[in-house]
C-alpha cells in the first residue's frame, strides 16, 4: 500500500523510447512494478482506486482473481482514506 502512495497509472506501462532515455539521462525513478504477481495487483488495484480512474474496473477484476476478498477491497480503500492528506 505504502508504494502504491507516490505512483500514478503510468507506473503500470514500463518506460520505453524517449521515455525510458529521459529517465536514464536524468536518473528519474522507474516505476514500482513487483515481481510478486498478486502484490501486484494490489498495488494497481489501490493506485487506480486512489486516482478513481475510469479503469478502477478492470483493475477491480485483477484485485479479485488474483486472490483478494471483497472485505480486502474495503479495506484497501479504508486505508487510502486514511492516508490522504
């Protein structure tokens, strides 16, 4: 949840072309992507519910098949509650 706080959708595309130089060229942070598949998706899952982007849906799918509970759900958006400034 904690890494989910300071990434944004694009986070979920890895940098490529111009993007990628430009990040490499000025030593910006590449995106959060983690190698454990349903953290993953909880990190995605709690970036599109705190951004309340259109896509949230899709990203709801993912949340649940990849293992999560609707209580989860809840809870993931009771936490970003708590953590907006």
């Amino acid at each position: 949840m904690a890494l989910s706080l300071h990434d944004d959708a694009r986070s979920f595309a890895p940098p490529h072309g111009l993007r990628l130089f430009i990040f490499r060229l000025f030593g910006g942070a590449l995106p959060n992507r983690l190698a454990d598949p349903k953290l993953e998706a909880l990190r995605r899952f709690a970036v599109m519910s705190r951004e309340r982007s259109g896509d949230a849906d899709d990203e709801r799918r993912r949340f649940l098949v990849a293992g999560y509970t609707t209580w989860a759900e809840i809870e993931v958006d009771r936490l970003l509650d708590r953590a907006k400034p």
